[in-house]
C-alpha cells in the first residue's frame, strides 16, 4: 500500500490539478467565443465578468497548488526513462506553471490598465481591486494594448503546450503503457507493460 501511495499524487494534489485543468478549458473556450463570436454588448460584458472572475480563481488555485507541491514531493518517474526526456517533462511542467501564474497576471494587469475602468467584481459577489501600479497609469491605453497582445499570445502558448502534455499522456498510455499517467488520474493504473529482467532484478532488490 505504501508504494502504491509514493507512485502516485495526494488527493490535494490530484483535486487541485483537476480543478485547474477544468477552469483553465473553461477559459479557453471563453475567450475564443469572445475574440471570435459576435454577441450583444450585455453578454460580451457578462463574459467577460464570468472570465476574470474564472481567471481570478485559477490563479488562487494555481498559487495554493505551487505552495503544495513545494512542500510535498512529487513521485518517482519510471526509473528506465530516458533522462532527455526526464528533463524535457520537467520543464515542460516549470513553463506549464510559469503560464498559470503569468496569464492570469497578465488579465489582471490588462483589466488594471483598462481605459474603461470597469470595475471586477468575483461571480457578481465579491468585490477585486486593481493592480495600484497599472490602475494609476496617467496613460493607459498603450500599456493595456500591449498586457492584451501579450495575454493573446500567452494563451495560445499555453494551448499548444497542453495539446502537447495530452499527446504525451496519450503515448504513455498508448504505446509505452507505463503507470505514469495514472500518477495524477483519481484511481490507480497498473502499467501492462511487460517488465525486463533489470527491472524485475531492481523491484527484488
């Protein structure tokens, strides 16, 4: 049973992942419809109100789970992975993190800087400040030009990079068929790959 538990994620970590992972779908979707799809000035408003407010959130979630994974350790990748691609998962991880963290600052700091001042206020119920420093601007509309172009690239940075941490997932579960996706899914996955001799020889001893 330990080792089962030291070869997968916590229940903290697998929840926060999950929830992340939902918010930041919901998002993206949000935000091709309002770059992309012609609505009537109330809805494109209430949009987006219901982006910042998600926006807001992942960043809380994103941040709670930082603090958790520094404070607990993640578990052992396969010990025959090549190193190469040992280190291309760890940072893919670090940028997947970065763009979390950044995004949704980058939003804030657009929304801080907007001309129209428009005032966020969390599901229609709790009040946001403003970022002081982008809020107090005496020019804004070039400032908030360029957090948007930023915000717009960042986001599809962020989308290319998810297609590809779920191509990766899927060769894991396609082709390698290790256990390595089941370290952050909610139930357990015993890998069907036929193990080799060493690796029978290093699970002995």
């Amino acid at each position: 049973m330990r080792a089962e538990r030291a070869s997968r994620y916590g229940a903290v970590a697998i929840g926060l992942h999950w929830l992340i992972a939902t918010g930041i779908l919901i998002l993206i979707g949000m935000g091709m419809t309002m770059d992309h799809v012609a609505l009537d000035p109330m809805r494109m408003f209430q949009l987006y109100q219901l982006h910042k407010s998600i926006g807001i959130s992942v960043l809380l979630l994103v941040c709670l789970r930082v603090g958790w994974r520094l404070t607990h350790a993640a578990p052992a990748l396969p010990a025959d992975m090549p190193a190469a691609e040992r280190r291309a998962a760890h940072l893919a991880h670090l940028v997947l993190y970065g763009l979390q963290i950044v995004l949704p600052l980058s939003g804030w700091a657009m929304v801080s800087a907007s001309v129209l001042g428009i005032p966020t206020v969390l599901f229609g119920t709790v009040p946001w400040p403003d970022l002081p420093v982008f809020a107090m601007l005496q020019d804004k509309a070039p400032v908030e030009a360029v957090l948007k172009e930023f915000h717009h690239w960042g986001a599809w940075t962020l989308v290319v990079l998810i297609v590809l941490h779920v191509a990766a997932v899927l060769r894991h579960v396609l082709i390698l068929r290790d256990s390595v996706p089941g370290r952050m899914l909610p139930w357990p996955v015993v890998s069907s790959r036929r193990k080799r001799p060493e690796d029978l020889h290093n699970a002995i001893h």
